[in-house]
C-alpha cells in the first residue's frame, strides 16, 4: 500500500539511509530470527557502471556484493539499519572487485553444492522503465520458467 510504502521511505529518508539499505536490513532481520543465527550475509547484484565511459555501453556489467550483517537481539532497528548502512556503503567502495576474486582471495572452504560466502540473493529491480528505452527498439519482459535456483533462498523486489 502506498501509505507503508511511503512510511518507509520516509524512515530511510530520516536514518539517512536508501530504501534498498532499509529492505535488506528488514531482510537480514527476518533471515536471523528464522534462522537462529546472528551473522547474515546476503547477496545482491550491483549494476556495475561506476564510471561514466560505461553508461552508455550494451552489455552486462552485473557484479556481486556480498553484505553482512551481525544481527544483535539487544539492539534496536535503527542500529541494525545503521549498521547495514555502513556495510553496504563499504561494499559500494570495492564493487569493482569481481565477485570470482573475493572467492579467491578468501578461499572459504568450499561445498560444491553451494554458492560460496552467502545462500541468499536479495535483488531490488529499481531502475526506471525509462531507462530501458532505446529509439527504434520494443522491450517486453520474458517469463522465467526455470524450477530451480542456485541459491537457498532468492527475494526479488520491484
């Protein structure tokens, strides 16, 4: 509904936060108390296009954060929320850094079965249909029609 929807943002806005920072934080919240654990990582797809020799480029220069918070019962949900803040704004500064690197640098120890560093996926669609258009061109979306996933668990938001 828009009156939550705009109490959201109008949270966001007050906490000096995105909407995407409050989602996520909302999120990992929701992941630790089903879960039972207190460090929650989480992927999401970043567009990639820091540099503005890049904006006007086809192609797909789609990268991985992984995003991690550490869930505390005693704290309130404006901590958490300035805690994924600051993590998510560290892991803005070093989106550059492909997500087959930090694999390699960090070598987690490794189930073949599994994404490595995180098992969920948190996407947030929130790029302006106008953005898609290109003079000459029709886009439409195209169903996935997929039964499986590579991730435990995968939210996407529009």
């Amino acid at each position: 509904p828009s009156e939550l929807t705009d109490s959201l943002r109008g949270l966001a806005q007050r906490e000096g936060a995105t909407p995407f920072m409050l989602l996520l934080s909302a999120f990992q919240l929701l992941l630790s108390r089903y879960s039972g654990q207190d460090d929650i990582s989480v992927g999401s797809p970043i567009a990639g296009r820091t540099h503005s020799e890049a904006e006007g480029l086809i192609g797909f220069f789609v990268n991985t954060l992984v995003l991690r918070a550490h869930v505390r019962p005693e704290e309130s949900f404006r901590q958490l929320l300035s805690q994924v803040k600051a993590s998510t704004l560290a892991a803005y500064e070093h989106q550059h850094v492909p997500f087959e690197k930090l694999v390699e640098v960090l070598q987690p120890s490794r189930d073949l079965s599994r994404s490595p560093l995180f098992q969920v996926m948190l996407v947030l669609q929130n790029a302006p249909a106008e953005a898609l258009r290109v003079p000459g061109m029709a886009f439409q979306p195209i169903p996935l029609e997929g039964n499986s996933s590579r991730f435990d668990l995968a939210l996407t938001l529009f």
